[in-house]
C-alpha cells in the first residue's frame, strides 16, 4: 500500500477511463496525485473522494493542447504538493474514424494537438520540476495503434506513433539525470473513449464490444485497472532501471 509514499504525481486526463484508475491506485499506494482534465466535474468529484478517503489530490481544468494551461497546472501542482516526481500523460482523443483520404486538415490537427502536443508540453514543463527532485518518472501512454497498423483512425495512428518514438528520444536525453521516460501500448480497453469510438463505428454497441473483445486472443477487452497497475509500477522504484521501454497490454492483440 507504500509503494509511492512520498512521492507526487500528475495524471492529465485524469477525471475518467484509464487515468481515473491511474490517479486512484496511485492514490492508494501512496502517492499525491494531481488531476489534470477538461471534465471538470468528473475532476473535481475524484479528487473530492479521494480526499474523503485521508489522500492527497486535487484538480485543475485543463486543455492540454494549451501549453501556458499545462504550464500552470504543472508548477500549481508541484507547489502545492512540494515537488513532482511522476508525470502521467495520459490525455487522449481517437478522433475521426475516417480513413486518410477523407479526414480533414481541422480534424487531424486536433488530433495531433491533444495526443501529440499534450505529451510535448507536460513532459516539457514537467523536466524542470523532475530535475529539481533529482529523478523522476514519466510515463506516456500510446496505444498499439502506435506499433501497428489497425486500420482507420488515421490521424490516431500518427499521434501513437510519434508518442511511442518521443518516449525513446527523451529517455536517451534525460537517461543522464535519473529521468525515466517509458510508454504504455494498450488494446482496447473498455472506457468512454472506446465506447465513443464503438458508437460512431458501429449501429449495434453490444456486438461491437464483443467483436472488438474477440479480437484478443484473450478473448475479452481490458479494463482500466490493466494498465493503472503497470503505471504504478512504472512510477515506483521497483521500475529505477527501466527506461526507453514499451510496455504492451493488449490481450494478445499484437502477439500474431
């Protein structure tokens, strides 16, 4: 239950899906963990339960495309808390379903704005605050979207893509100062953005969750704690030689 005491975490689309599970089992080992999300009311009523429940957390809405918001929040946070020792960069959107041929300019730039520009701008006003602490660890969440082709969701692909190859750069940059930089590739996991995603997809919810289901070799979708847990790990010093890596939690998927 200690296995992050004292240290403090940010989590950014931390209000629902995969990174409410991230903020409540950090939460739960230890950590204090900032909220960082648009969902304001879905943030503000973690954070509340969670301090009902004698941890430390709090919220702040943010876009994380808006880098002077990311700003803010981050040096908020650390001042609060007295320090940052894990960035979570886990806000994400799937965007359009479209193939490339039909998605607009708008829709990929907005795409890549949050999935790509959201990990750019917290690892970047995070490292001053890691490097302050003397080490840390940041922990980016890409998909195997961004290890292999699925089909569709073009401009999700390329955002994945350039999240899983600014973890290695960065983890060869910041190596030097006991900064870990590492990724996590999720399947489909069932929270609000797959099932989003399932709906514009799909006319028929229930056979869409079960066909995307089969699709692991394991038979089932994940669920949110799935990768929470790797992130705890990651976060922990159970994880001080890992760094540069990407972790795959897909059921399966990529295994053929």
């Amino acid at each position: 239950m200690n296995r992050l005491d004292t240290k403090t975490a940010i989590v950014t689309g931390g209000a629902v899906g995969i990174g409410r599970a991230c903020v409540i089992r950090m939460a739960e080992e230890g950590a204090k963990v900032a909220i960082l999300d648009l969902l304001e009311a879905e943030g503000m009523a973690l954070a509340a339960e969670l301090v009902a429940k004698g941890h430390e957390a709090a919220f702040w809405p943010v876009d994380v495309a808006d880098e002077a918001a990311v700003k803010a929040a981050i040096d908020a946070a650390a001042a609060r808390f007295g320090s940052l020792d894990v960035l979570v960069n886990n806000a994400g959107i799937s965007g359009s379903p479209k193939p490339t041929d039909q998605v607009s300019e708008a829709e990929w730039d907005r795409v890549q704005a949050v999935n790509v520009k959201g990990v750019f701008f917290g690892t970047k006003h995070a490292i001053p605050h890691l490097r302050a602490a003397g080490k840390g660890s940041i922990i980016n969440l890409s998909s195997i979207a961004g290890l292999i082709g699925v089909g569709g969701i073009a401009p999700y692909h390329a955002s994945k893509g350039a999240v899983r190859l600014m973890t290695k750069n960065d983890a060869i940059t910041y190596a030097a100062e006991k900064i870990r930089v590492n990724s996590i590739h999720p399947a489909y996991i069932w929270t609000p953005m797959v099932e989003n995603h399932l709906r514009a997809t799909a006319p028929d919810l229930e056979a869409a969750k079960a066909a995307a289901g089969a699709a692991h070799p394991i038979g089932t979708m994940g669920e949110p704690d799935d990768i929470a847990w790797a992130v705890v790990w990651l976060a922990s010093d159970e994880a001080k030689f890992v760094t540069g890596t990407e972790i795959v939690i897909d059921g399966g998927y990529t295994a053929r």
